[in-house]
C-alpha cells in the first residue's frame, strides 16, 4: 500500500499543476477496449498505466481491493485462488476495473447484479483540484454515483473495493433455442425469474436461429459428461460453437454443457466475439478450423484493439452496444435493423442488463427528481451487441446517417446506447438523454469544469485530422487509404506491441 499510496500522491500533485492553469487533460490507460480516437499526447495526460496491482483479496468480506488498471483476467486469476469470483467480470479480458466503473459495462451477470458499477463498494478518486477523496454509495453518494460512467470527466480513479461471491470450478451452461423473438423473450424471462440462474445471454444467429444461454456455478460435470474450452487454440470459437451445437435443435430444444470458469468467463475473447471473422474476410484469408488455429495469437482482444486503433479500419465499422426496455426488445426491432439497412448483420449478441434506481449517468434508470421510480417492467434492458463493416465510408455522409438512424430509432424506443464507441448525436439529443442539469451540478461541485464534458469527450470529432508535413508522414497516410497496407500496417502495429495511444511529442498524426 505504500507504493500505491505514493503513486496516488504524485498524481494528485500532477492534477493539481492542471487545475492552477485550467488546463484540461485526458487520463491514459495505456490501453483501451474503447473503440473511439482519442487525442492523447505527452502534455495533456495523466497516466494511471502503472496502476495494475491487486492489493488485497478478502476471502471473509467477500471484496478484492485493486488499482484501476487491473485487467479482467489479473482480476479473476487473483479472486479465483482465493474461491471467489467478482460479481460481474467483463467478457473481454484486458478491459480493466477502472474502465469498468467510468466507463458503461455489463456481462452475463448483469441481469441478475447490475452493471459492473454497481458492484463496486467504493473508490477512491482525485478530483479535478488534486484533492484525494474516498466515496460510496453512502459517503459522498453523489460524487461515486457521478463518476460512475463519466469516463472520468469528474475525477482520475485510483483504487476500487469490489463485491465478490464463492466461486465454483466450472459453469454448467444450457444452451435454449427459439425461432423468433418473442419466445426468446419468453425464454428470458423464465431464467430472468429463476433463482438458479446465475449467468444469461444469447445470440441472435438469424430471425428464425436465436440461442439463450443460462449458466449457474457447479462443482463439477457429472462422470459421463465431456468438458467444454473455449480458450485455447485448438478449442473452439464460442460462438461457432453455439451456433453449430444448436442448429440441429431447432425451432425449440435445449442442450447443456460444462465449461471450465475462467473459459467461460472470457469465452467470447477469440475472436472478439464474431468480429475476428471480418479479418479473414479483409485479408481474403480461409475462416476454417485450421486458419483460425494458426492464426490464433493474432485472434485474442487485446491485439485486435491495438490493431484497429493503428489501422484505422474502425472508422469502417458499425461498433455499437444499444439497449432498449424488455418490452421494446421484439421481432420488430430485428426486423427494422434488417429491413431498414440501418444494420443487415448477423449474429447479433443479446445481454438482458438490470438497472437500478441509483447508478451513474448512462447505467442507472432514467426519472425526474421527487417523480415516482421507473415501472418494475423497465427494470431491465435488452443489450443488442452490433458489430459489422458498414458499406459506407468512415465519416461519409451515408455512413454517419446509418448510425444517427440507429441512434434515433434507439432513443425512440426509451433506450441508451453505451459510449465506448463512437456518438453521433447532437448536443441537445445527448443532453435530452442523459441528465445534464445533475451533471453540471456535480462538475461545479468537484471543480470539474475545466476538463471536456462527458458530451466533448465522446463525441465523434467529424473536423479533419491534422495531417504530418513529412514524407513519413504522407507514407503513413498513404498507407492508411490502401487495401490491404490499411490492415497490414495495423497487424504489424500489434505484432511489433508498444503503446499504441499516445502520440510521440510534436507528431502531427
């Protein structure tokens, strides 16, 4: 703790040398499963990057202590040993604590626990002033719920305690289909009301192809029953898998299986849930079993982000997570993303999210202050994971309109989309959505208001890039606008590793 308690002090120095100048900066993670450019440089960041311990795992409370920049996997490998599991763990493992907490992020689990915010007993955070505070949902409630998914535009976290429950060895995980989505839904909500459910989400493969996985902690498979992996390279995708293991069911059946925890947990890291395949497709390289085997190291999260990011190929893509009520989640939505163009993909990944009353400005369940609570019906959203190469141009004007009709048709339909990716909406669309007036109140109260807001900070800046005078600089654009050197360049990027975020002083690009 001396160590962390030092760090903690040199960064609340650096943040106050910001706020005697007024001068906003970025926090720097040193890595990022955000899919949205940022502008860091080396003058206008404070680096948590070292910021990557597990502090104390408390087998009695039930609660891991961590640094912000503890990743999914450190995290669980370390609650693991001591026979817990935290509450909600992300399904990618470099997404970190920290990010899961100012960010917007929910698992299987989430239906059953909330958002990964909402599983954090407390933080400590520097606000904007340098000043180093401790708060909870009882001390400070306003500023720990505030920081709650503002992407750290009220304060640098630097420490989190986190709820934790008994672990069990593997996951016994029933695999249900359906042939449309009402009676996915059905299937939803019977597992939603079972107290035996501890893990729940499904993939939409086609309109008449959708598989709903439940999954609940056990001690072990029974004797006659095969063990199922899905981390290591000669093991499946998982999502090849469902979709192969489920076809032969339809329309209605049911299939269990045993997965070993952390396989389950991180099942959807190959291949980044299904989006690994758009490589191949890029490339013109064969998807097999084979191509996939060898190709494995490249095929794992943390590489594909530092790839995309270098390449530029995610300004191409619709990357987008949007939630709409239970009630809204229907063949009818399916059927307007098909049929309107707005989205023709599939599969499709569905992740039913638990709101609650308190929760941070994108997490909790929207209401006026002193109105009456939002209807227990819309206690829960349907998460609709879509990810796909959009036919359009990054930032054409045909590209940004399919993602504002997405946008649009979302909020018609009372939901949120999470900010991790990229935002086309207006300053008075976001701001209708989200509660600014809160928001402001709580940036003049913790001297924030020097820092973007969160609109600023996630917005997509459609402005041109500055571009770099030298021939490098030109080689390097050049070769950001061409098949395949877009792609290669972005591979070689993440095989040669290093930071891929932060601009070198004085660079232009």
């Amino acid at each position: 703790m001396d160590d962390h308690e030092t760090s903690v002090a040199s960064l609340a120095s650096q943040i106050q040398q910001f706020h005697r100048r007024q001068q906003p900066f970025r926090i720097y993670h040193g890595a990022t499963s955000s899919t949205r450019q940022s502008p860091y440089s080396q003058n206008n960041i404070i680096s948590t990057a070292h910021l990557t311990h597990v502090l104390q795992v408390n087998r009695k409370k039930q609660t891991v202590l961590v640094e912000p920049n503890v990743p999914m996997d450190q995290l669980a490998q370390a609650t693991i040993t001591h026979g817990l599991v935290p509450l909600v763990v992300m399904e990618f493992p470099g997404i970190t604590a920290g990010g899961g907490f100012s960010g917007t992020s929910g698992e299987s689990s989430s239906f059953r626990h909330g958002f990964f915010d909402a599983t954090v007993r407390w933080v400590e955070i520097i606000l904007p002033n340098g000043e180093i505070r401790t708060a909870s949902p009882t001390k400070d409630a306003d500023l720990f719920w505030g920081a709650a998914s503002a992407f750290g535009t009220l304060g640098v976290i630097t420490m989190l305690e986190i709820q934790c429950r008994e672990a069990k060895p593997y996951i016994e995980l029933q695999y249900q289909t359906s042939s449309n989505m009402a009676d996915a839904m059905h299937l939803f909500h019977d597992a939603t009301a079972d107290p035996a459910t501890e893990y729940l989400d499904g993939v939409v493969y086609a309109r008449d192809h959708i598989v709903v996985c439940a999954g609940r902690l056990v001690e072990s498979p029974p004797s006659d029953r095969k063990v199922q992996r899905f981390s290591r390279a000669q093991d499946p995708w998982f999502y090849i898998h469902a979709e192969r293991s489920t076809r032969p069911l339809l329309p209605q059946g049911k299939l269990t299986e045993y997965v070993p925890l952390e396989d389950y947990l991180f099942r959807y890291d190959r291949g980044a849930f299904w989006t690994g395949r758009f490589a191949y497709k890029y490339f013109l390289t064969p998807f097999n079993r084979i191509t996939r085997y060898l190709l494995d190291g490249f095929m794992h999260t943390r590489v594909m982000y530092h790839a995309l990011h270098q390449s530029g190929l995610s300004n191409q893509y619709i990357i987008q997570d949007v939630a709409v009520p239970f009630r809204n989640a229907t063949d009818e939505f399916l059927a307007w993303l098909e049929e309107g163009g707005t989205f023709n993909s599939y599969p499709i990944w569905l992740c039913p999210l638990r709101q609650s009353q308190h929760g941070g400005l994108i997490t909790g369940r929207s209401s006026e202050e002193g109105s009456p609570p939002v209807p227990n019906e819309d206690e829960y959203m349907m998460n609709f994971g879509l990810w796909a190469p959009s036919p359009f141009q990054g930032n054409s004007p045909e590209f940004i309109a399919q993602n504002r009709r997405l946008e649009g048709q979302v909020r018609k339909l009372g939901g949120k989309k999470w900010l991790y990716a990229n935002t086309y909406y207006t300053e008075e669309e976001f701001w209708s959505i989200y509660d600014r007036t809160q928001y402001t109140r709580l940036r003049e109260r913790y001297q924030a208001t020097y820092l973007p807001d969160l609109y600023q900070k996630v917005r997509v800046n459609l402005s041109p890039a500055a571009t770099d005078p030298t021939w490098r600089g030109w080689v390097r654009g050049l070769v950001k606008q061409v098949w395949p050197l877009q792609g290669l360049y972005g591979v070689y990027k993440a095989w040669r590793g290093g930071d891929y975020l932060i601009q070198r002083k004085n660079s232009h690009v």
